[in-house]
C-alpha cells in the first residue's frame, strides 16, 4: 500500500517486443498466391497419382482364402480340426510370371490383435531376454501367467495365440511335385530381431527356461521352434517376432516367407503349383478367415491402388477448385478494385 | 452527541473490547491481533499442502485427478498413469509458481509495512519501535505527514483544542483534509510525562468494518467519557496539518477498520470464461455419450465376437460377461477421450491473458509522464472481455475533468477580464509583481493586472474578498512557501487566484486571517463564518480590519447572491448577469461576490441574535439560517467569478471514437445537472447535431414516467434511411413501451437522441415497473448522463444494463464514490497517478489518463478477444481432431478403448507437440496494427456482436475437428491396410499405423496453426518450426533402443520411428491427410474472403492505402467548451438561469460536511470567553 516508487520513472521499456512491434510476416490469402498454388499442389498430386496408380497396376498378388469354411476348399476337413496334425493341399496355377521378389503371406480376418487387452498381455522385458521375469511374469499376462504356480515362457495372450499353420510350395512339373524353396530369414523387424528381442545369456539356451513351461497352446517350446536352424529358436525366432508384431487392423497379413533363392530368384514363373498347409490353427470358433498371399512389391511396396486413387482424385479437386476460386475472384473481386 | 445512543447499542451487546492504557500485561490476557499484517496466505511449510487443497478446489483439476484414480485400476486403464499425471502435476506446478510469486510479493509488501519506524510511550520515554510490535494499549507519537500506524484514539494534539487534522484518501478516497478531536478531558495530557502516567480504560466495540462509526467509553479517574468516531485516528490515515499527536492503539493489525475492509472483491468472470465453461460442460456430455456409444459397442462386440474370440483372449478374471466387460470400457474411454477437454486449456488460457496483461502493463503510449504511472492490467483474467464492451459508464470528476480548477475569467465592476485559454496569448508573469505568486497559476490578461497595479479599489476589494472568504488552510514550510489546504478545488482556485494578484492569505487562526496585500502584511479579524450549505449556497465572512471597521464578505451562486444586493446595484448587476450567462455558456463554474458594510453596533445587534440562534436547542440550524440570512442583506455587487473545470487531455476525442466504435459513453456524475451538461457538451457526447436531448428530473413516478414516456416517443424528428450505425441490442427493444418505432427505426434515431436523467428521478426509474421503460429509452440515445447520482445508483444503473441488455459493460472512475460501480461493472477501470487509490484498488485495471481508454478497448481488448478467440477455436479443433481418431479406431478395435498413439505421444501432445504455437498465436497475433484499429473504430464491432468465437464457431471448430479425425484414421486405414515396405514387411502392423497417424496429425495441425496464425513474429516461426522439430526429435528419442534398454516395458516403440519415417508410402499418406483436411480450408477461407470479407480483411488488404479517416475530430482539438452549441440547447435546459449556478463545492458534499465540522465542534468545546466562539 505504500508507494514508494516516485522517483525512479515508471516508463515501460521501449522495445519491439513490448510494444507489440516486433517484425513480422503477415500473410494473406491473396488470389496471387492461393490460386496459381491450388493449382501447382493439383499438378504435383494429380503427377504422383498417375506415377503411384502406375506402379500399383504392375504389381502381381495372388490371394486364396485357405480357410475350409465352405465345403468345396480342399481344407474343409481340417476346419473343424478334428485331428491333430491336419493336412491339406490346393493348387493353383500362374498364368504369367510373377516377377521376383515374391513375398509369402499368410493372412488372417477378424482377429482382433489390436485388442487392447490382447496388446498389453505380454512382458516385453521376459521377452528382451531378462530372467527375472521368467521366474515371475508380467502380472498383464493373465491369464498366461502361470499353469499351476510355473511360469509360463513367453507369457500373456500374444504369444499363447501364436499362428501355426506351415505351408509348403511345390511346383508341379511334368507330374512332380518340386519344392519352392522358401527363405525365412528377415522377415521380421530389424529393431526387433537385434535389439527388442533376445534371447537370456544362457548357453545351451534350454537351461534358461528350466523352472518354466510352454504356454498352453503351444505344441512346441520356445527353444525348439526351428528344428532346421537352431540359432533360430527362442525368442528371436522370425516366425515369433512377426507374430508379435501386432497387427493395427483385424484384417491383416504378415510376411511368412521370401521366395528369392535359387530358380525362382526372378519370381514365380507361370505353371501350376500346389500348396501343403499344416493346418493347426483354428478359426473357426471366432469366424475368422485364413488365406495366402502372394505379392512383389514396387519402390512403393505392395499393391496399393487407393493411394494412387485417391492422389488424382485429390489433386483434380485441387485444379477444378483454382477454377471455382478464380471466377469468383473475377466476379466478385475485379469491381471492387477498380 | 450521536456516541450515546450509540454507545447505548454497544452496551447491548456481549462482545465488547477492553483496553488499558500504558498497561501491556492487562492487554495480553485478551489476546488481541498484534499490529503485524498479514496479507499473504502462505509460508514456506503451508504453502504445498494449502496450495495444493486450493488448486484441488478447481472442478478441472478435481476432474483429472479423478482419471488419474481411474487409470490406477487395471482393468480399466487404457492408458499408463503418467498421461495424465505429467500434464496435471505441469498444470499445478505453473499454477504454484504463480503463487507463490504473487504471495512472495506479498510477503514483501508486509514485510516493507510492518517493518516501518514509529514512536512508542514506553515506560515514560519515547522509543522508536517497528510497526509490528506495536500493541493494542499502546500510546503512539504521531508527527506531521506521518501515516497513522493502527486505529487510535486520540489522547493530545499540538494543535489547540486537541484538534488535529488527518487526509483520509486511502481510506475513503476523499482527499480533503478532516478533523478529529482529543477526548475531552485528557487534552490536558499535552506532554509525554502525564501521558506515560495514562491508564485509563477502554471500552468499545468489537472491531468492525464501518469506517464512520466508533462507539466506546474512556473510564479514567472515576470518569466516563463517551468515544466516538470523532476521536479516532484510522490506520491509513496521514496526519496532516498538526505538528504532532498521541493515540492510544485501540485496534492493531487485522482488526483495525482499514484491514476490516479490504474483503476480497468479487471474483469476475468474463462471458468467454462463461461460454468456455458451457462448452465444457458440453464437451462432458459428447465425452460421455462416445463412451456410451462405445460401451455399447463393446458389449456387442464381446457378445458377438469377443465372446468367440475367447480362445485367443479370454476375459479378465473380473469380467465375467459383455455387460459387465461394456462398463469397464466405459470407464477406460472415459480415460482416453478426457483429452478433448485437456488439462492445459485452463492453464493456456491463463498463460495467454497473462502475456496479454503484460502487454497493456508494458504499453507506452498508455503511460503518463506528468505522474510517471504506466497502466496496470491489476486483473489478469478480463482481457478478451476488453474487446467486447458496449457499454461505458464514466465518472465526471477526475475522469472527464482533471479536477483542477483554474481561475480563467473574471467580472470586476462590471468589466470584464480574462481570454480564456487561447494557446497563443502569453501567459502572465506575476514574478515581479508579487514574489509569493504561484508560477503554476496561468491568466491570460494583462489588463487585470494593469488594474490592481493603479489601484483600482474594485480590483483590490474583490480580490480581497477571495483572500478572506473561504475556508482554505493554508501552511507555510518556509518563507513565501505557501501551501494551500482547500478543501473544495474550487475554492483553492479563488485564493490562489487572489495569491498571484497580490492579496495572498498567509495563514489562519481561530480569531485571525493574516494576509499579504500587495507586500503589505494585515492581520484581519475573524468575526464570523457564515458557512456554506446547500440550501443558502453562499458562505461569507464577517472581519475586522486593522483600522477596525467591520465588513461582511459573501461569495455565492447568483442566483441567491443578485437577489440580496442593495437596490443601487442595478445596473452593475445587469451587467454582471450578462457576464455570467457568458460564462456558463462557456461551461464555466461561476460565482458572484458582493460585500457590505457592517456598523459596529448593527454587529453587536447581529452578533446578540446570533449567539442566541446558536445556543437554540430546537430548530437551531433554522433559525442560524435565519440569523444570517437577516445580515447578508443589502449587499454591495463586486462582481464574478469563472473557474474552468478542465477536461482532460484527448476526452472528446476518446468519446468520439468509442461512439464510432458502437460503444455507448454513459456519464455518471454526482455533479449538477448544469455542470454535467455542460461537461458533456464540452467533450462532444452532446452534440447540436442531436435531434433533441431530453432532460429528466422530475421528483415524482408520475412524472418521471410522463417524461420518459415523452422522450421514448421520439416524434416526428427522425428521417428515415439514415445510415444506421447500431447493430448490436436491436431486438432488446422489443420490451419499449413505444408502440410507434420498429426496431430499425429505434438503431436509426439511436444516434439522434442524449438523455439526462436526474438522481431524485432516477431513483424512480431504476424502480422496478419503470426500470425496462428506462432502459428501452437510455439506450435508444447515443449519449446519457446521469447526474446527482449516489454511488449506489451508480451501481444500481450498471447492474441495471447488465441485466437488461446482456452487454459487456465497463465503468471507469477516480474516486471512492466510483467503487461500487467499480466493482458491479464487468470491467472496472480506475485513474491511476491521483488523488485517492481507493478506485484503483477495486479495479481491474488502471491508468492515469482517460483517453488511453480507446487504446484500452480499441488496441489491447480488441487483440485481446481476437487472440483468445482464435486461440480456442484452434484448441478445440485440435483436440478433437487428435481425440475422435480413437473413437474410429475403436470400431476396429473391438471397442476396447484401445490408443491409437502411443502413450508417449498422448502425454506430449497437448503440453509439448502443439502447445507452443497456438500459445505465440493467443499472445502475439495481430489481424491489424494498432493504429488501423484505431483509424477505424468500426474493427472493433465483430467483439462487441461476439462473432469470433460462440456457439456456432465453437461446433465449426468441433466439425473441422472431427473432419480431421475421420481423415486422419481412415486415409492410414485405406493406405497401410494392404502396404507393405519396399522389403515386404507389412505396414499394417500397430506401431507403424500409431506412428503414422501421429505424425499426420502433428503435421495437420501444424499447418493449421500456421494458417491460422496471421503474424509471425520470430517467435512464431521459432515456436511452430520448432515444435515439429521437437516432435521428430523426440519421437526418435523415445524410439531408441537407449531407452528401451532402460525400461524395456514402457519404451516398446523402439525402431519405430526409423522403420516408419522411411517409407516412401507413409510420407504420401502424410502427405495425402494433409491435402485432404487443409485443402477445403484453404479454399473455404479464400472464398470468404472474397464473398464475405470482414472489415478487418479489407484493412489488412489493404494496408498500403491509406485508411479513410473515419474522425474527423482528430487533429487538433477544439477550445474545449462546446457552449457554441448552445442553441440547439439552451430551451432543453429548464431554465436558464439554472445554467448559472454555483457550483462551488458541491463535488464534494462531504468536505463542506467537516468543515462545518470544525465549527461545530469549536462551538461545543472551548468556553465562550474564548474569542473564536464568542460569535458563534
């Protein structure tokens, strides 16, 4: 309350910044600038629409739904999944070559791993190789925590519903039946092969999961998943690290195999070929649908035709919409300069 | 003689206060407030717990803590804790630094009071001890200018009659000097020796906070003596005039009446806090009915699916069906959609509206050099409402005016004197002439001067008579160092007048006037002071002079005065009369001044009735009346007096601009009519170009509602297809009781008409069958002034046009008079760098001067409310956008309320990604410089209408929002679904598709802001540049496998970032959401600024040309007193000889109050033999 302040002066200082003056760029929406743009951002989406609708268009995908819901697919009797270790096999032709690289996909519809509970059941730290939590899991993991007071490795529901079917190509060629050779080596992150997944620092790598079991859906342990190639077991087991990666949308595919080695280096030639599914994994209580893929990818990647749609979709809005703007300009706004 | 009923009441009642003097020990055992004060509210150890209790109070802050409970459960957090306890624990720690450096301030203010020297009686001697370790029956030294320490009771004085004066400006603003007066007996305690023997005691009331009222009884010696507020001295009041007194504290600290009455003003809301908090309310709903809508979905989706889907995910342990399962996720998207109503909303907005308030603090062209304050934005949460006020309600005096009152002409025996203030006439020097002359004082005629210099006995005897008759005080610190006490400015104006044209009145005592007339000291006796009061409107004097001959000097309206002249004056009184309606044309505050020559034995005579008048013990103020009125009668007429009421600079210049800015200048004055009128002429809110301004005064209902009748039936003046200005309140006047105007009608007289309303009538009209007839007519008329208002109808008339016209109003003022209008309006202003802070301390915000009123509203609220409006749509619209892409997704993701984002990303979205640009949007944007807003007043329309930011732009907000949510999911969806990377790898996997449409969304929004933003500055460039850059740093930050080494759990992201951000196919979904949400923007803005372009758009277009000047009163100002328009003019006013009226002191009743005062008092207490009261 008591000012004491007389003789030092009050005066606020003078500068840009107080007094609101600091210099500036003050851009308006003028016909200039807003027009001729509409119509560059036209050109240029309309420019990449063709050059990505073009790529897409080369692209070859052969997709066929394996799932034996129907009665006429060759896997309907392992639909329901009577007996262990079904088997069943289709065939398709190529017509023309599907040039090389292939990639392998198996495909999966109306499964929800993006659940979120379905997300969180899993212990990140179990599978970075940390033997803590072998001995007690994440408790996220329930109802994949424990069988009976034993931990269960890996735990929670991701890796429990872990996808199982195998398949194997073989051309048919004159009456034989040639195996594709299938190339299972990176097909999963790098980030997650070499740094999110490892396996614990324990040689033989069965020692580490003593005291632990399987998870329940599992026929297999996590240390012998690869019975071909023993440094693929584990956690950083391709297979396991792209099933973990989980999938955004209940439909979705995931890289099962490269078709790159020896013959087939240049893709897929035309012929008929046949496909040996093991058939493990059941759908059918949730009505879901299994299928293959076979794709080539461009710079781009797959198969993509909405994205080139929809830039010359875009991008001709774009130039109509300069049009629309420059009549009314002309109309409305030429008078009022003058 | 008020203390014994009074004290009676007291006695009534339980409480009462005992007080012993000289006696500490006594004192203690009652525990009373020591004098330390307290007005800060925390210390080290409080300050966490209190404030944080303080911030929990807030329903937001309550709100997020309550999610933060909820994301503790399990089965229910869709999102970790942290999302939600980094922005509220960054809310709440800003908040408590704000705190804690307003309570540090505070802190130090107490510590600068508390810590001031002051003289304490101790065991007989005088020690100097701190303010705050004075005790309450203490007996304290006052000296001169000395502010008084805590409420006392004044024992002595140095002055006679233990009188002794105080200044009471910051108790009450008034800032004329008042007297109190020592408890009768102990008066005789002149030294410190008795006074240290004192002990009587006490008794009074509790403390309280009337400031007019004390009541208490004094026991010493086996004596009672009744207390009243008389004898006391309130903290915060400066001793003035009196050598030195002592006071026995009665109240320290917190109980004394200055601390009683500092209560916490109301707490102001501005209509967007208002709006902003329905909105939110509303965004409350749409959050609960999506987490309904999803609830239900998800209980399909686990009846149907989820259910089935069993093998693979089987239900929590908990959860045991879909209902249950529904509840749970609808309680988890509770949690992930909060975001639409985030937690940095509140602390943004208060963030912007800070940087605003600096602004206006920083602000030099709202500074004033002559008191070097600078303005003050003393709240800082009001400033958009700033740029939508519609309504100003001014004080007159101090606001309008600058309360200096200036002898400008004058009328001597029927010549008159004085040019007025011309700018080109050479002021005159009095120096040689008269070495006590005032420098300051400025007269513009020499021939006055000439005039006393030969001895004109006119000239000498009337200058004479403003030395003697007045009630200045007057104190003299050195030789020929003359400081005047007056306590009416007008009345200081006179004697000063009188001081530089040689008669200078030196000093005053009971009996004696000792003046210097032209370097010549007398010494005139004081034989009466016939005083001033409102019915007699005149005061005189009676003195002796040296040579013992007795004259009556009188000074008073005109209209009284001429009527008590002696016949023989009749031709000098025409002329003088003539002189006078000049000067009131002139808006000049007049005055007439007669003498008589009294006989010695006609005043022995007079002196005899008198006394008997005084001592009557009924009737006695009528019959001094009459007393006086029988001798100030056949009067000598000398001439007249013209004082200028001085306008301050720029008014009506400010007023004009504000009416082309559509907002209404009400004046609120206490003042007269006649003066108020004439103000309002002067600064051009009158006008002769007004159809008719009509007066109401009438003192009944039944006329005051024939007169309103009469003025809201507009007749058959107005021309139609007028340019119709007034937009704004048109169908308010729908409730008019005039039958015959349409509303356009009403818009298009709304510039013709002034009105001018009376206090006794407006108490009529605010009645409440009346009041929406007043209303109806105030506002139909472009200018309204209000005269002889209490400050209650001050309060009552702002309350009223808040409640009928739901307009922003704002009231500026000066004085204490001004407070509860102040307070009652949405925006109080108060003039800073003068007399009284009483005004300034209920305020919201101050300056000195009323012109930076325009740059207030014009400049700084009309930013103010762009900035904030601006600000919220763009908040709004990107939460939703960023909020609703969950609500899409949870159609595909069996509704379980899972993110999009990652929890990173959501935690550092609001506070960090986006925070920073719209923030240097809400403080720095500018649609149109300064002086564009206010070359072109009509810019500040689109606030007062609320255009920028209200329900239907809030839900355009919303759906541009939601827009970019649906396009933000769906083109990732459409796109990744089937991409893949150029290795063949998927793209659909959940990280990428996070990552992707985060990155979209930064950048969406980001280029938003920056269409958005219409001025950048370097600090926007920094800010929006920088928060992408800050958004891709950290987003590789927290993708790195360095971080996931540490905390393998919560980093799961790792790689992402550089798996996603190279492929060429995510960068065209970027690339191809951006097009998609900003395209239809764009084009959208550019049509509308070519279809329907604000005015603002034309101005910011069109920045090269020259703006029409839309004033064309800018420039320079013309003489100040619009009295030229006076014939449109002079038959509104009733009569014209009420034009001429005195108008002497009436500004401030209560100052002729006290020093009526003085007299009364000098008459009860000193024996009659005492020459002073020997006529009285």
């Amino acid at each position: 309350m008591v000012k004491e302040e007389e003789d030092s002066s009050n005066r606020p200082d003078n500068t840009a910044f107080t007094q609101q003056r600091l210099p500036a760029w003050q851009p308006i929406l003028s016909a200039g600038i807003v027009i001729p743009g509409f119509v560059l951002i036209g050109l240029a989406f309309i420019g990449i629409g063709v050059g990505l609708f073009l790529t897409s268009r080369d692209i070859q995908v052969l997709e066929m739904d394996y799932t034996g819901a129907d009665g006429s697919s060759p896997c309907s009797v392992c639909y329901n999944l009577a007996d262990k270790n079904c088997v069943c096999t289709m065939s398709f032709s190529i017509d023309s070559l599907i040039k090389g690289p292939v990639f392998f996909y198996y495909g999966l519809t109306n499964y929800f791993q993006n659940q979120r509970r379905y997300g969180v059941s899993r212990d990140d730290k179990q599978l970075y190789g940390d033997t803590s939590n072998f001995a007690s899991p994440n408790s996220e993991c329930a109802p994949y925590q424990y069988i009976s007071n034993v931990p269960i490795v890996p735990c929670g529901s991701v890796a429990n519903s872990m996808f199982n079917d195998t398949f194997e190509l073989f051309k048919n060629v004159n009456g034989q039946s040639l195996p594709v050779p299938l190339d299972g080596k990176g097909i999963a992150w790098w980030t997650d092969y070499n740094v999110k997944f490892q396996n614990p620092n324990v040689t033989p790598l069965i020692n580490a999961f003593n005291g632990t079991v399987r998870p329940p859906f599992w026929s297999k342990n996590v240390y012998e998943l690869d019975t071909t190639d023993a440094s693929n077991n584990g956690f950083i087991n391709q297979d396991f690290l792209v099933w973990m990666r989980r999938a955004a949308l209940p439909d979705f595919r995931k890289l099962y195999r490269r078709i790159t080695d020896g013959d087939y280096s240049a893709g897929l030639p035309a012929g008929n070929y046949s496909l040996k599914i093991h058939y493990n994994y059941p759908v059918n209580g949730f009505g879901g649908k299994k299928k293959v893929v076979f794709s080539n990818v461009s710079w781009m990647g797959g198969k993509n035709e909405f994205l080139g749609i929809a830039y010359l979709v875009i991008g001709s809005l774009c130039v109509v919409m300069s049009v629309v703007m420059l009549i009314v300009y002309a109309k409305f706004k030429f008078p009022e300069d003058n | 003689m008020l203390s014994r009923p009074s004290l009676l009441l007291c006695e009534k009642k339980k409480e009462e206060r005992k007080v012993k003097a000289n006696d500490r020990e006594y004192n203690e055992k009652f525990q009373y407030a020591s004098n330390c004060i307290m007005t800060s509210k925390y210390n080290m150890l409080t300050f966490l717990p209190v404030n944080l209790f303080e911030q929990f109070q807030e329903v937001a802050n309550t709100y997020f803590l309550f999610l933060l409970i909820l994301q503790l459960i399990p089965q229910i957090s869709s999102l970790s804790w942290f999302t939600t306890i980094v922005p509220l624990a960054l809310v709440l720690s800003i908040t408590a630094v704000k705190d804690a450096t307003d309570d540090y301030f505070r802190h130090r203010s107490d510590n600068q009071v508390n810590n001031h020297q002051s003289q304490v009686l101790i065991r007989g001697s005088l020690q100097k001890e701190r303010w705050m370790n004075v005790r309450v029956g203490d007996i304290i030294k006052l000296e001169n200018n000395q502010s008084v320490v805590a409420d006392l009771l004044l024992l002595s004085s140095s002055e006679p009659h233990g009188l002794c004066y105080i200044e009471t400006a910051e108790l009450d603003g008034e800032t004329n000097v008042k007297v109190r007066q020592s408890v009768s007996v102990p008066a005789e305690l002149g030294d410190p020796n008795n006074l240290a023997t004192f002990n009587g005691e006490v008794v009074c009331e509790p403390p309280n906070n009337k400031l007019d009222r004390f009541c208490g009884t004094l026991y010493w010696r086996d004596k009672k003596y009744p207390l009243t507020n008389q004898n006391m001295l309130l903290r915060g009041c400066v001793l003035r005039n009196t050598e030195a007194c002592y006071g026995l504290v009665i109240f320290a600290g917190p109980d004394t009446k200055l601390m009683q009455n500092s209560g916490r003003t109301k707490f102001k809301r501005t209509s967007i806090d208002r709006l902003m908090n329905t909105l939110v309310l509303w965004i409350f709903g749409f959050l609960v009915c999506m987490g309904v809508i999803l609830a239900v979905g998800n209980a399909v989706w686990e009846k149907e699916v989820g259910s089935l889907f069993q093998s693979y995910l089987p239900w929590d342990p908990p959860v045991d069906n879909f209902l249950f399962s529904a509840f749970l996720s609808f309680w988890s998207y509770v949690i992930i959609l909060n975001t639409v109503v985030p937690i940095s909303l509140y602390v943004s907005v208060e963030v912007i509206r800070l940087g605003h308030s600096y602004f206006i603090n920083w602000d030099r062209q709202m500074f004033c050099s002559q008191c070097n304050t600078a303005a003050e934005a003393r709240t800082t949460t009001l400033n958009e409402e700033l740029g939508q006020v519609e309504y100003v309600f001014s004080d007159k005096t101090g606001t309008l005016t600058q309360n200096i009152m200036s002898f400008n002409k004058c009328s001597i025996n029927g010549q008159a004197y004085g040019k007025g203030t011309s700018r080109e006439k050479n002021t005159l020097d009095f120096t040689p002439f008269n070495p006590l002359a005032n420098p300051d004082f400025c007269f513009y005629d020499e021939k006055l001067l000439e005039s006393v210099k030969v001895g004109d006995w006119h000239s000498h005897e009337y200058f004479r008579l403003l030395s003697l008759c007045h009630t200045v005080m007057s104190e003299e610190k050195s030789e020929g160092e003359l400081v005047y006490k007056a306590q009416s400015p007008d009345e200081g104006a006179l004697v000063k007048a009188a001081r530089n044209f040689g008669f200078v009145f030196r000093s005053r005592t009971p009996g004696t006037i000792t003046t210097t007339e032209l370097g010549r000291t007398v010494t005139y006796s004081l034989l009466a002071i016939l005083d001033f009061n409102n019915i007699r409107k005149r005061m005189s004097v009676i003195v002796r002079n040296p040579a013992g001959r007795i004259r009556l000097y009188c000074k008073g309206a005109d209209t009284v005065l001429l009527e008590r002249l002696h016949p023989c004056n009749q031709e000098l009184m025409t002329i003088t009369s003539d002189h006078l309606n000049e000067y009131a044309a002139d808006g000049l505050r007049t005055l007439a001044l007669a003498y008589r020559d009294v006989s010695e034995e006609e005043w022995e005579v007079w002196s005899e009735s008198h006394r008997s008048a005084d001592k009557a013990v009924d009737c006695r103020e009528d019959r001094l009346a009459a007393a006086y009125d029988k001798i100030e009668q056949d009067m000598m007429l000398l001439g007249a007096t013209a004082i200028e009421d001085k306008l301050q600079e720029g008014v009506s210049e400010t007023i004009a601009l504000l009416s082309l800015a559509n907002i209404k200048v009400w004046v609120l004055t206490g003042d007269k009519q006649e003066t108020a009128v004439n103000i309002g002429y002067s600064c051009k809110m009158l006008t002769d170009d007004m159809m008719e301004v009509f007066t109401i005064s009438g003192r009944t209902v039944q006329s005051v509602r024939q007169e309103l009748g009469s003025a809201s039936f507009p007749g058959n003046g107005f021309r139609e297809g007028q340019e119709g200005d007034g937009v704004a309140g048109d169908d308010q006047l729908q409730g008019s009781p005039c039958p015959l105007p349409p509303t356009y009608l009403m818009d298009n007289i709304s510039g013709e008409f002034g009105l001018i309303i009376n206090g006794h009538s407006l108490a009529h009209a605010l009645e409440a069958d009346m009041e929406v007839e007043f209303v109806s007519t105030a506002c139909a008329c472009k200018a309204v002034i209000c005269c002889r208002v209490t400050p209650l109808q001050k309060a009552q008339v702002v309350e009223l046009i808040k409640k009928h016209k739901k307009a922003v109003t704002l009231a500026i003022g000066d004085g204490a008079n001004d407070v509860s209008m102040i307070k009652s309006a949405h925006i109080g202003v108060g003039i800073s760098g003068q007399e009284g802070i009483q005004a300034v301390l209920a305020s919201d915000y101050s300056f000195a001067q009323f012109r930076f009123l325009q740059r207030l509203l014009l400049v700084h609220g009309r930013w103010s409310y762009l900035r904030m409006c601006r600000f919220l749509c763009y908040f709004f619209y990107k939460n939703f956008a960023f909020t609703m892409v969950h609500f899409w997704f949870g159609f595909f993701c069996g509704f379980s309320a899972q993110t999009v984002y990652d929890q990173f990303f959501i935690t550092l979205y609001n506070i960090v990604y986006t925070s920073l640009p719209v923030l240097a949007m809400g403080i720095f944007d500018q649609d149109v410089p300064d002086h564009r807003s206010l070359e072109c007043p009509k810019l500040y329309e689109p606030g007062q209408l609320n255009l920028l930011f209200n329900k239907k732009e809030f839900f355009i907000c919303i759906a541009q929002g939601i827009y970019t949510s649906v396009v933000l999911f769906f083109m990732p969806y459409a796109v990744l679904s089937n991409a893949t990377q150029s290795t063949g790898v998927p793209l659909a996997d959940y990280q990428t598709f996070a990552a992707t449409t985060a990155t979209a969304l930064v950048i969406v929004v980001s280029v938003q802001i920056a269409l958005d933003t219409g001025f950048w500055t370097v600090i926007n460039h920094v800010f929006v540049w920088g928060s992408l850059g800050l958004y891709f740093t950290i987003m590789l930050a927290l993708h790195s496998q360095t971080l996931f080494r540490i905390f393998p759990k919560q980093f799961h992201f790792v790689g992402c970032a550089q798996s996603t951000l190279l492929q060429p196919v995510v960068w065209l979904t970027i690339a191809l959401a951006t097009a998609i949400c900003i395209v239809p923007v764009l084009a959208f803005r550019f049509l509308k600024l070519d279809l329907k372009p604000q005015l603002s758009d034309t101005v910011r277009t069109h920045l090269r040309k020259p703006a029409e000047s839309r004033l064309g009163a800018r420039g320079g100002s013309r003489s100040g007193y619009a009295f030229a328009h006076q014939e449109g003019f002079g038959e509104l006013i009733t009569s014209g000889k009420n034009m001429r009226l005195s108008s002497l002191g009436l500004a401030s009743f209560a100052s002729r109050h006290s020093s009526s005062w003085i007299e009364t008092l000098r008459r009860k207490n000193t024996p009659p033999k005492e020459p002073c009261s020997s006529f009285l």
